[in-house]
C-alpha cells in the first residue's frame, strides 16, 4: 500500500508539490479551506481543512498515519509551516522543529532570534492594536525614524505592508498591516535601503544547500511590489557569499534543522540585512518553476525526499561547495552548516503584467505572449468580470510570464516582451476607473499609484479633437514628441509611449472622435488601458 503525503494547500501553487509527490509513488491527499481549489483534482484525495487549524491537520496526519501510513507533512506557498512542523513533530517525521517553525512565521519572534544571534537585521518594535488606538504608535515610530517599514507580523505576499515616510501616513499604515494579521500584532522596522534578493535553501544533515538565488524586482512606494525576478542573481560575488553566509547565520539563529529555508534579503550600506526567513520554499514561481527551469533541478521533488526522510540524491549529486566567507558584522561567527549550491546553468525571468483600477471586460494578448521565443509560461490571475487594481501587494497583480534563455538579456527581453503583448481592457464608465485617471488618490499615498508615463510638462494645454478613425500615432501634440520617440520610458508592462499608440490603432481603427486633452491625459496617465477606456467610454456615449 502507498504511503500518504499531506500537502497543505491545494492552489496553484501547490501543483509541483502534487505532481511530485505522485511522481515518487506516494498517495497524495491535499488540504484546504476552498472546496473549490484548482489542484483538488490532481491528487488523490481532498479534505477541507483550514490550513490554520493545526489541531485538525494535526488529527488528520494521525489517521493517515494509521490507515496506510504518512510519509511526510507538507507544504510549498503557503505560510503555514508551523501547521506543517506542529503535526509532523508529534508523529516523529523528518521536519523543522515547531518552535523553529514558529519563530519563522511569526516576525517578532524571528526578529528577537536575531537580534540575540547577532544576525544583521533591521531594529524593530512589536505594534498592536491597541498601540495604534492609543497612540502609542507614533513614539515607536519617531524612535526609528523616517522612512520606516510596518508589516503584519504573520502573513505573506506583502499584504499590509508598506513604507511610512511621514507622521500622516502612521495611523492608516498601522491599521492596515494589523487587519492583515492573524493575531492582529505587526512590527514597524527601519527601512532598508538596497537591492533586494530571494534565496532558497534546503536544510539536511547538518548541511545547508543553496538552491535558487535570484534578483527581486520591487517597486511603487510606499508598497513593495515584486515585479517579477531574475534568476541567477546578478550580484557580485563577494556580495553573494556574504549574503548566503549571513542567510545561513540566520537560519541557525531561527533553530531551522530539517527542511526548506526561504530569505528575502538586502544588501545595504552596512552589508546584508535580512528582512525574514521563511521556514518553506518560497512563494510565487521561484521554487515550482524557475529555478528548476535555470537549474534542471526539481526543488519540490528534493524537499519531498527530505521531508520522507530519504536523501536528496540530485542535491548531493550535482552540489558544489560554498566557502563560508561572512561580511565585517559577522566576523567571528562560524560557519552553522556545511554549505552547497546547485547552480543555475541558464537564466529565468519572470515578470507580472498589472493593471490600473477597474472591472476586466477582456484580456487581449495571451496567445501572443505564449508564441515568444523563450516563454515557458503564462499565466493569467485576471478574467472577465475581475475588479482589479493597481497592486498594494503581491496577490493583486494580473498574471505573470516566465521565460528562460542561456543569456541573462535574452531571458528578460522575452519576458517583458510578452508582458508588453497582454492587453487588460476595462469596462467603460467605471468610477474606479474614473477617479485614477483623475488622480484622485488616497490622501496618504503620495505618488501612488505612479502614472504610466513621467511628463515634464503640462498637458492640460492639449486642445482640440482627434477625428473618428485618425491614427493617433499620427496626431501625437507637440507636448509629448520626446517621450513618444523616445526608447527608454516604459510603463509598468513594458511599453514606450510610441508601442502604447500603435497598439491602440491596431485594437481601435474605427475609434470615434475624441477629445485630445481627455484621450492624452488617460495615456500619460494609464496607458493603453487609459486610451482604450477613454475610446469604449465615448464609443458607449455616442450610442
């Protein structure tokens, strides 16, 4: 009889650890709160279970365990580890300890880890709610200074977590990132100020092997939107080795032992600071699909054999070593693990495409996207009838490339050339819609959402129409015949003023006539999506 494997999670996210795990022979049974989860139906079994509910995933690995007995407890883009680690330690199988899980999922307790430790990271205090109702909030702020950082102290995908830069913005911010939380707690942290970076790692045996390091994309102040990322890092290699050591260090400090590790990272002006360290491979595409895409490694398939308590033979087959070689805040500490890296012979990119507010009526371009050279995948979030936004986290954007090629420039080109071929179109008079192209923003979100184009002049001195049917590449206003010939402006999918008007002369030949000053604002101001609302709202009016 086949041995069960319990997968936490039953999204999309969840698919390569499904497909893995059947691939290793194991009876696969997933668990989630949505009966309607799109991975359900790839494994062998389902039970609804919320991924919260540690006593019931808990009771659930327990009758497993005896009907045919659990290999392993799992998981892969979710932040429930400590769920994963709180049954797997009570049935003795191969897993981070519980403690060790907690105190990766939950930031004030990572925080403390290391500060104890000595691991580089950014001061801190703990927030609650009742800190912000009494106000208690602004002192902890002043403290550090400004810009600073608030965060849910447990959750993921950059939900509720944003930049303060000003007294205003404290209390919003605040609340925000404590609604996003399970216990309702956050942490309000220095800013860190560098590039940013994603490592996975595996840990086993005493040893720590290094599997996936890429270049996170994050952008849109006061949030911190990923992109996309590109894979491997770009980094110097002084600075890569001091940024796994100090990755390493702080997965000693968190307890981790058995399993995967996940850091977002920085390298600042005072070295690397890390930012968490997940006790889980990482979230989005990185572990399921780029990495092993740029490696030829399935990362899912090696924690799984971890995780069954088997050796992971490709780890150990295709490993090199990695000197331990700390930055000047480190020096002194001892190398925690033995450490290795599988590297990553080509390049991945991916990119997400986004959108600004509205109601979805079509999605143009995805088959187009699909047919570039070097795109492996596709993969849309946003339908017909969807309300999107401009993202404030990580789980708003609208869809997302994946491309791979043997040189770093030919694996993004691909992927921003796709992004730039995916059209998102609104519905028209739309008040969301309305009050972005407007720019009626919130009132503690200076400069956000950014408009799609950065004009230096005033364009509300454009006068007159554009006639029915009138190529609009043709009648572009003196105002913006720089930014329309020039090469290097992009909007947030890639696209030059000069690529957003031939677009909308190829989607809107029959446009009817528009007013110039409206039409070029909404482009300046939203792109394509700008001029395609601007054309459906007035087509909408004239009928």
């Amino acid at each position: 009889m086949k041995k069960n494997i319990l997968i936490l999670g039953a999204g999309f996210l969840q698919k390569p650890a499904v497909t893995a795990a059947k691939k290793l022979g194991y009876n696969t049974v997933v668990v989630d709160a949505d009966p309607d989860a799109v991975c359900i139906p790839l494994a062998d079994r389902f039970v609804p279970v919320d991924l919260k509910d540690k006593e019931g995933i808990y009771t659930l690995a327990q009758k497993l365990n005896a009907d045919g007995g659990l290999a392993s407890v799992f998981t892969a883009g979710t932040d429930f580890s400590a769920s994963v680690s709180f049954a797997g330690e009570k049935l003795g199988l191969p897993c981070h300890t519980y403690e060790a899980a907690l105190n990766a999922s939950n930031k004030t307790r990572m925080r403390a880890c290391f500060t104890e430790s000595g691991v580089p990271s950014p001061s801190f205090f703990r927030v609650t709610k009742s800190d912000i109702e009494n106000g208690v909030i602004h002192a902890l702020v002043a403290k550090l200074g400004f810009p600073c950082v608030i965060k849910p102290a447990d959750n993921m995908g950059a939900r509720g977590c944003r930049m303060i830069r000003r007294d205003e913005e404290v209390e919003e911010a605040a609340f925000a990132a404590v609604s996003n939380s399970r216990t309702e707690t956050a942490v309000v942290e220095q800013y860190m100020d560098g590039p940013e970076y994603s490592i996975d790692a595996l840990i086993s045996g005493g040893t720590m092997t290094i599997t996936g390091f890429a270049d996170r994309h994050i952008y849109y102040p006061p949030y911190f939107i990923e992109t996309g990322h590109t894979m491997p890092t770009g980094v110097e290699p002084l600075k890569r080795s001091e940024l796994i050591a100090v990755f390493a260090l702080g997965v000693k400090a968190l307890g981790l032992t058995c399993g995967a590790a996940k850091a977002d990272i920085k390298y600042t002006g005072k070295g690397p600071m890390i930012g968490e360290i997940a006790a889980r491979l990482s979230g989005g595409y990185m572990s399921g699909w780029t990495y092993p895409y740029a490696s030829g490694c399935n990362l899912t398939e090696q924690a799984l054999l971890i995780a069954c308590g088997q050796k992971p033979v490709y780890l150990e087959q295709h490993r090199i070593p990695v000197k331990f070689e700390p930055p000047v805040s480190c020096r002194g500490q001892q190398a925690p693990f033995e450490l290795y890296e599988v590297l990553s012979a080509e390049t991945s990119a991916e990119r997400a495409w986004i959108s600004i507010p509205g109601v979805v009526s079509d999605v143009i371009g995805i088959d187009h996207a699909a047919s570039v050279a070097g795109v492996k995948n596709v993969f849309p979030r946003s339908q017909r009838g969807t309300h999107v936004d401009f993202p404030r986290n990580n789980v708003q954007k609208c869809g997302n490339v994946i491309a791979l090629a043997g040189e770093r420039g030919d694996a993004v080109a691909a992927a921003e050339k796709a992004v730039s071929s995916i059209v998102v179109r609104l519905e028209p008079a739309c008040v969301e819609t309305e009050e972005f192209l407007s720019e009626n923003t919130g009132k503690n979100e200076k400069g956000f959402p950014p408009p799609a184009y950065i004009v230096l002049c005033d364009t509300d001195k454009i006068s007159g129409i554009i006639p029915q049917g009138r190529l609009v590449s043709g009648v572009v206003p003196h105002e913006l015949l720089t930014l329309f010939m020039s090469d290097d402006a992009e909007d947030w999918n890639y696209r030059t003023l000069r690529q957003t008007c031939a677009l909308f002369d190829a989607l809107c030949p029959d446009h009817p006539a528009l007013d110039a000053r409206s039409f070029w604002n909404a482009v300046v101001r939203g792109g394509i999506q700008g001029a395609l609302y601007v054309s459906d709202t007035a087509s909408g009016a004239r009928t």
